[in-house]
C-alpha cells in the first residue's frame, strides 16, 4: 500500500524523468561534446562553417584592502566546417533550420 511519502517520491522521480526528456533540447551535440546552449552567445554563419561563441562566466582578479582588479575571460568559440566535420556541420544546420 501506497503511503503519502512514496507518493511524494514517485512524484518527485516523474518530475526529473520529464524535466530530462524536455530538457534534452537546451544541448547541440556534436561529435566530440555536448553544448549548453544557454551558453552560446552567439553564432556566425558563413558560406562552409559556423562560429558558436560560447561565454565563460568566470572571473579572475584580486583584491588588497578598498583597490583591485577583476578580470573576465574572452569568450571561447567553436568552428565546424563544412569539409573537415561534415556530420556536425549537417547536425547544426539542421538544428539552426528548426528555428526557423
């Protein structure tokens, strides 16, 4: 018989299990990773390739008393090109194409 606490659990394991099927959308994959996309700043398209800028929230710097420095790192990007990752580069045009 089925009390209130493993209701509760099955609840909570239905909820992940939804949230991970739904979820799966929010990543490109590609051949040899798999990209947040909440991450990507931007992408750039050109004739044979795309550029994914990817940001990096992390901060370098220090700090001595009331003075210091905070420092961002530049922003990463990825290419894929037509000739040398041709199922990556057939993989994001049609991802790009759903949005569309």
């Amino acid at each position: 018989m089925l009390n209130k606490k493993h209701i509760f659990y099955i609840l909570i394991r239905i909820k992940y299990i939804f949230v991970l099927i739904f979820n799966m959308s929010n990543f490109i994959k590609l051949t040899s990773m798999i990209i947040n996309i909440s991450r990507v700043s931007s992408i750039e398209i050109h004739a044979s390739k795309y550029l994914i800028h990817v940001t990096d929230d992390k901060f370098d710097g220090f700090w001595l008393f009331t003075s210091g420095y905070l420092h961002s790192n530049k922003d990463k990007h990825i290419e894929v090109c037509k000739e040398q990752h041709p199922v990556d580069y057939k993989n994001l045009t049609d991802w790009i194409n759903k949005i569309n």
